[in-house]
C-alpha cells in the first residue's frame, strides 16, 4: 500500500530529483544556466581544495627539507612556480569538467577556489602558528609574499585562460 505524500515527504523527493540532476552537471549536453551555475561552483570548490592540498603537501618539503638548506625566501620562490605547474593541471581538469561554459564561469569557478585556499590558509596559519588571521595571511617576506599574491591572481584566471586557449585551438582546426 502506498502511503500518501505528505508535504515533507513531496519536499524531499523534490531535493533528491534537484540533487541528481545538478550532480549531472558536468555532462557538456546540458544546456540550463543553473546546472551549469552549480558545476562552476563545485568545481572551483574542488579546484581550491586541491591547489590548498597541493600546497600544505609542497609546504611541509619546504620548510622541513629546503628552507634549512638554502633559506626561507629561495624556498618559497621555489615553491611558486611548482604551484603554478600544479594550478596549470587542475585548472585544465577544471576547464574539461565545465565545457560548454563562459569565461564569466570559468573566472568565478577560479575566484571561489582562491577564495577557498584563503580560507584555509588562514584557518591552517592560525591553528599551527597561533595569531591572528593578518599574521597567516601576510607574509613578512616582500618578495615571496608578492610572488606568492601574483602567483594567487594567476591561478584565478588560469580556468578562464585555458578555455580561451583551447577555444581558439579548436577553432584553428
């Protein structure tokens, strides 16, 4: 016997139905906004969190095995372009996971993943290192810390630039 829908019942089969159908959202046929809308924000959600896990992983190298050999500075300024190789890879998963997306998509997916890793820098900074959320934030380095902000800035766009980049491949064929 089936028993009838109560308003809550009806409510939670309408979220299951919602949840399937933007879980789909990386297939390219899908042609609705806020499908997309939700892929971009998962994916930057996904692309933060590994450029973060990236980071603590190649942070922890840096100051346990390269820092004490050839100082703090040189091993951050190493540790930049390293991050920006990772950032190249996730931004081109990122890019294939939202074809059929705009540039304006791409750059929000970007901007939540460094939104993200702020978050989680900071958070990270301040339950290892005591302090306020500046002192995690702001490194005492001028140059690392610019290397390491312009660094941020190009991650964001990176998504973006590389669906520009494939776009105008495919269009050369």
């Amino acid at each position: 016997m089936k028993r009838p829908d109560t308003p809550s019942r009806a409510w939670a089969r309408r979220a299951v139905v919602a949840w399937c159908h933007l879980a789909d959202s990386d297939s390219p046929s899908r042609s609705d906004s806020p499908t997309r809308r939700f892929g971009a924000w998962r994916r930057g959600l996904e692309y933060g969190f590994a450029i973060y896990a990236a980071g603590f992983a190649l942070g922890i190298v840096r100051s346990w095995l390269v820092a004490p050999r050839i100082g703090e500075r040189r091993a951050q300024l190493l540790e930049v372009p390293l991050m920006l190789l990772i950032g190249f890879v996730l931004s081109g998963r990122v890019r294939d996971r939202l074809r059929g997306c705009t540039g304006g998509e791409l750059l929000r997916a970007g901007a939540l993943a460094i939104v993200v890793l702020l978050v989680l820098e900071a958070a990270t900074g301040m339950l290892l290192r005591g302090g306020s959320v500046r002192d995690a934030l702001i490194n005492p380095d001028p140059v690392a810390g610019a290397a390491y902000y312009a660094a941020l800035l190009f991650l964001l766009v990176l998504p973006a630039l590389r669906a520009r980049s494939a776009t105008g491949r495919a269009n050369r064929k």
